[in-house]
C-alpha cells in the first residue's frame, strides 16, 4: 500500500496545473485613454479563451503622466452583445498601480474566475466607485488578426460604468489575463487517490 500511494503522490505531482496566459501586448506604447475615477470611468477590450483555464492573475500597462493616478479595479467580464459589468468574472479589488514610472505593468492576483474554450470575454480597466487625484493612460495594442475577436475595444463615460458610448474603436488596450490550465488526467487522478484510499479503509 505504501508504494501505491508514493506512486499516486508521483502522479499527482506530475499533473498539477500549467501557467497560460492571452497577452496583447503595448505594441504601440502609451496611447491617448485616460482612465480612471477622474477621467472614463471604463476601458473594455474582448478577447476569447482559446481553452479552459482559471484566471490566477490580472495585468495591464499604464502611465500617471504625473497625475498621480486614482485606484482602479482589473476585471474580466462576461459578454452580452458588449462588455457585461452585471457578470464579473474575475477582479483584482481595488489596487493602486505605480505612480512616476512612465508606462508600467502592473499585475494583481485575482479572485479565480472560469474561462471557457471559445467564448468571448472583455478584460476591463475601471475607476468606478474609486478614488484619487487623476487618472491613467493606457498601453496601446494595435488591431490585427492574431486574436479571432480581432481585436474591440469600447469604453464608458457613465460613472456607473453601465452605459458604453464608445464602441468598436482602436488602438485596443494592452492587457494580459494569467490562466492555471488543469495537466490532462488529473481529475482522473484524483479518483484514483479516493480509490487508494477506500482500499486503505477495507484492509
């Protein structure tokens, strides 16, 4: 019995969870979105999940431009024909990026939201119900086809963050969306555990 469960435990460390993650990258450096509780109140970008995955982590880059910058929140939200701030999938709380380091990436551990395989997400960047004495510039991230969303880009000048008067506009925001994608077998694994261990209580 105990060289079935050194075995298991062998196992069982060989199929832990794989870091992955969808980055669109700054690829045009600082662009003109200002964000924040003082400026637009919400920058959402879509994206799609090219394969199941729990979302660990949440970045994006940004610049105070000397303003000092306000707290924002990262989230990825659900999509009904646009960003849905209704449906939070994942969110980092309210954080206070750099401050005075130009154009800075800034990422948070987040709350562990599910990604599906091909569905549509939009990671935001928002100021509502946040506070401080400016707002933050955006990285810039040029449309193209390596995303099969092709790249959308809405914001919201609503403090509320609800309504989205701007829809559809490039450059899109630079975001990245850190994932622990499941090792292939490892459900099955952990049955084998729970049958080792009924075994162990017969004996």
């Amino acid at each position: 019995m105990t060289k079935q469960l050194a075995i298991l435990a062998l196992a069982l460390g060989s199929g832990s969870a794989a870091l992955a993650d969808i980055t669109k990258p700054p690829d045009i450096g600082l662009w003109w979105h200002p964000v924040g509780a003082n400026g637009s109140y919400v920058y959402a970008d879509s994206f799609i999940a090219d394969e199941d995955c729990t979302i660990s982590d949440l970045g994006t880059w940004l610049d105070d431009q000397g303003s000092g910058g306000s707290s924002v929140r990262f989230e990825v939200w659900g999509d009904n024909g646009g960003p849905d701030p209704f449906n939070v999938i994942s969110s980092t709380g309210s954080v206070s990026p750099q401050v005075g380091a130009g154009l800075a990436y800034n990422q948070y551990s987040a709350s562990a939201g599910n990604l599906v395989n091909g569905t549509k997400y939009w990671f935001a960047i928002t100021g509502v119900g946040e506070a401080g004495p400016g707002g933050w510039y955006t990285g810039g991230h040029t449309q193209n086809s390596v995303y099969n969303d092709n790249g959308t880009f809405w914001f919201s000048n609503d403090p509320s963050g609800i309504s989205f008067d701007g829809q559809n506009l490039t450059p899109e925001v630079a975001f990245s969306v850190i994932c622990r994608v499941p090792a292939p077998g490892s459900a099955a694994l952990l049955g084998l555990g729970g049958l080792v261990a009924a075994r162990r209580r017969r004996a």
